[in-house]
C-alpha cells in the first residue's frame, strides 16, 4: 500500500514539472520571437546608413582618382 502512495506522488510531481517546463518553455518561445522582431527591426533601420557611408567612400575614392589625375 505505501509503495503504490509512493507512486502516485512521484506521477503527480512529474506531471506538474511538466506543466511548469511547457510554462518555461512558452515564455522562451516569447522571448526568442521578441528578439527577432527587434533584430529585423534594427537591420532595417541600418540600411539606409549602410547605403549611404558606401556611397560616400566610392564618392571619396572617385574625387582622389580624378583629383590626382588632373594635376
């Protein structure tokens, strides 16, 4: 009789740190799905920061190219 008790205490515990790990697994879920908005958020934020600075280097590369071919 004790050793079924003690059987049905160990399933009732599994069963609720199971509950708690689906629980902590759904919060991670959350969490990495934030992350992610955020991350695509600031990739589309840098582009035109990107784009410019690029711009301006070839810019800077063409005006020494042309300036040291004129004089």
């Amino acid at each position: 009789m004790k050793k079924q008790n003690i059987a049905v205490s160990l399933l009732v515990a599994l069963g609720a740190l199971s509950s708690q790990a689906h629980a902590a697994g759904s919060a991670a879920e959350t969490a990495l799905t934030s992350i992610g908005t955020e991350i695509t958020a600031l990739s589309a934020a840098a582009w035109p920061i990107v784009t410019s600075l690029v711009i301006a280097f070839v810019g800077m590369k063409l005006f020494k190219k042309f300036a040291n071919k004129a004089s």
